[in-house]
C-alpha cells in the first residue's frame, strides 16, 4: 500500500485531503506542522509527501529540504489555498 504524509496546519485542509487519500485506498500520515511532519519522515518511510506552501514554523521551501535530507529520492508536492 503506498503510504503518504500530509502536512498542513489548517485543520480543515489536512482532514479533507486525508479523507479523499484514505477513501481512494490510500496509507495516509498527517502532521498538523511543519515540525511534526519532520517528526514523522524520521520515524517513518513514505513512498508520497504533500505539503502546504505556507505554514508559520516550516514551509513547504523548509520540507522539500528536510524531505530530500532524510529520504532521498522521495516524491513531494506543495500545494496552497492561497490564489497568488
């Protein structure tokens, strides 16, 4: 089963996209901040992350350099509620 990390601080974001992920048959990880997010790439393997652009203590900038330093090779996505 591929396993997926998301991770956004809006609430609302986060357990919407955890649902559709986890109805599609989807293993899906959340973290509700960028440190949490951090927490789980070092406790655990992910074959997917999906992170939010902007968040107040580690952007997504931040993730994809984290991400790349703890499990190389791996897929990320950034995306944002935000128009501009």
């Amino acid at each position: 089963m591929i396993k997926i990390l998301v991770i956004d601080d809006e609430k609302d974001m986060l357990d919407g996209v955890r649902k559709i992920l986890t109805l599609s048959g989807f293993d899906c990880m959340t973290a509700q901040n960028g440190e949490q997010g951090i927490k789980l790439l070092t406790d655990f393997q992910f074959d997917l992350v999906l992170s939010d652009l902007f968040m107040p203590d580690i952007d997504g900038n931040q993730i994809i350099q984290k991400t790349i330093n703890l499990q190389p090779g791996i897929p990320i996505i950034i995306f944002t509620a935000f128009g501009t």
